[in-house]
C-alpha cells in the first residue's frame, strides 16, 4: 500500500519540482477553463463507513489530473492558482456528518493544493456556520498559522449587491479576503430546485437564501454565481460522491442515498450540476421513480446558468473524463 505523504513531505517535494522546471501555468496566464469536461475517479467506502486517507489522497490526485488535462498535480494546482491566491473552500455542510462532504476527502485536496505549492495558511475552509462545520466534522481553526477553517457567521458587507434578480449582501470572505473560491459539494437533490451539487453550494454566502427559491431557484441561483464576487474568482468544483442521495434533499434523508462511488472535479461549474442530475435521474429511474422533469423539479437554473456563459448546459456538451 502506498505510504501517505505529511504535509511538510509535500510541500518538500512541490518545492523540489519546481527547482527542476515542472511545467505550469505562468503568472500572467488565465487559470485552467476546460468547458463541458468532468473529470472522475472511483473511491469507495471502506471498513466502518469511512474512507481511507490513502485511497481518498490517490483519488483525488486523480481527478485533479483529469479534470484539468494536467500531467501532474503541481501543474494541475499552478494552472488554477496563484502563490498569492487566497483560495476559500466553500464546503456544504446542510446534511451533516451523513452528506457532506468527508473531512478525509477535503483533507486530500488539502493536500493536493500544498503539494501544488501553495501555502496552508493561504487556504481556507469554509461554510455559512461553524456549527454546520463542527457537524460534518470538521475542526474549526481560526487565527494562527496554518490552514483555516470556519464559519461565515454572519460577517457580511454592509451593503447589499445586485446581480440581476438578486439583491444580496455577501459574505466578506468572499467579497473581500478570497482571491480565488472553490466550490466543494456532494451529489443530492433538492427538493424546489431539482440539484444541490455544485451552483447552489453558493447560497450559503448570502444573507437572505431565503427569498430566492421560487422557480426552482431560477434565475436566482445562476445570479448569485455570475456576481463578480464569485464568477471572477471560481476555479475549481469538487463533489464527494462516494454516497448521493437522490430523493429527500437538501437535508439527509436515509431513504434516498446510494453508493456513487466517485470524486468529480471540473473548471465548469453548471457541467457539475448536468453530471449530478444525470447521475441522480440515473438512480431514482433505476428505483422505479419519476425523473426530476417528470416530477416537476427540473433544474431550471442549468439552462440559465449556461446562457450567462457560467459553463455547458446540454446533455451533449458533458464529457466524462475518467481517470
């Protein structure tokens, strides 16, 4: 079995890469944009419903790879980010410890970003509480060195932001500290807005979530990531599939989960939410259920989403790309 590398081992061999001239992306050059193109992996449960660190660290380098075109994660990670980049990892959290993403999958990508070459106290994770991060297991980290972890709590702007139906203030972490944000989710449905995987992940930086959920959440979810505070600054989306729930969603429900068995990364955020929604029709057809078309909550923002320009929005745009 392949030994789990430290961080400090990481970050030594990231720093040696680089000495010899790995390929990437340079300063002046855009982050990595693949439209339409999902990259996979398998991972699974393991012994006591966990995920082993080893399995998760191999998977996610994987994906990374796939998902970017990279030959390797320290090219992966430098044509996403900068040295200077701020990176906010914003985690979904609504379902608990039973669907949200896994603290060993998040450490993985952790991992990834370090060994890339950025520096642990420039990353951050995130969600709208603390207490929602304490509930899927995470360990909250605030000031001194190192990678953060905590909750918006209700630090937003002052003022609110208009984007197109919207009018919203924004969590200052987003507006004001991140240079760069990543969007780490899971594969579940909702109950008005058909998907919650990737796009809708970014309800959880405004302070009223609440007003915009008529019409399946169209146009509002698509507003929301076409404000500059985060269209500008998203690179990445990740979604921890090893389990997904196809019915009962947005909060856990034990009847609608399934084993998924994969990690999708993807630089196209609404290819994300197309994937998620052909893997869930996938399974609640395979149970004999009624597509989310069928009963009626489609994922009207996808079509919206990609009409902005946020990424592809037709079944045949989507390219799986398995590692």
């Amino acid at each position: 079995m392949t030994r789990r590398w430290t961080r400090r081992e990481l970050a030594a061999i990231a720093g040696a890469a680089a000495m010899v001239g790995v390929s990437d992306a340079s300063p002046g050059k855009p982050p990595i944009r693949r439209r339409g193109a999902v990259g996979l992996a398998s991972l699974t449960v393991g012994a006591k419903g966990k995920v082993d660190p080893e399995a998760a660290a191999a998977a996610m380098d994987s994906v990374l790879r796939a998902a970017t075109g990279a030959v390797d994660i320290t090219a992966a990670v430098r044509g996403l980010f900068k040295p200077s980049d701020v990176v906010g990892i914003k985690l979904n959290c609504l379902g608990g410890s039973r669907m949200s993403p896994r603290p060993e999958v998040v450490s993985a990508f952790v991992d990834c970003l370090i060994a890339g070459g950025l520096a642990p106290d420039r990353i951050i994770l995130f969600e709208r509480s603390s207490r929602e991060l304490e509930r899927a297991g995470f360990e909250i980290r605030r000031g001194g060195s190192g990678m953060q972890c905590y909750g918006t709590d209700n630090d937003y702007d002052r003022q609110p932001s208009v984007s197109g139906a919207i009018g919203s203030c924004f969590a200052r972490l987003v507006s004001e500290t991140c240079t760069a944000l990543v969007s780490f989710g899971v594969v579940k449905d909702h109950d008005l807005a058909g998907v919650s995987a990737s796009l809708k992940n970014w309800y959880g930086v405004i302070h009223n979530p609440n007003k915009y959920h008529d019409n399946q959440c169209d146009p509002y979810v698509a507003d929301v990531v076409r404000h500059p505070f985060i269209k500008g600054k998203l690179r990445l989306t990740v979604l921890d599939g090893v389990t997904a729930q196809c019915h009962g969603g947005p909060a856990f429900r034990s009847s609608g989960v399934f084993p998924l068995a994969k990690l999708a990364a993807t630089t196209d955020p609404v290819a994300a939410d197309l994937w998620a929604w052909k893997v869930i029709d996938a399974e609640r057809v395979r149970r004999g259920m009624s597509t989310l078309e069928a009963a009626g909550r489609p994922p009207r923002f996808i079509a919206t989403a990609a009409r902005h320009g946020l990424g592809v929005g037709e079944p045949d745009e989507l390219r799986e790309v398995e590692a």
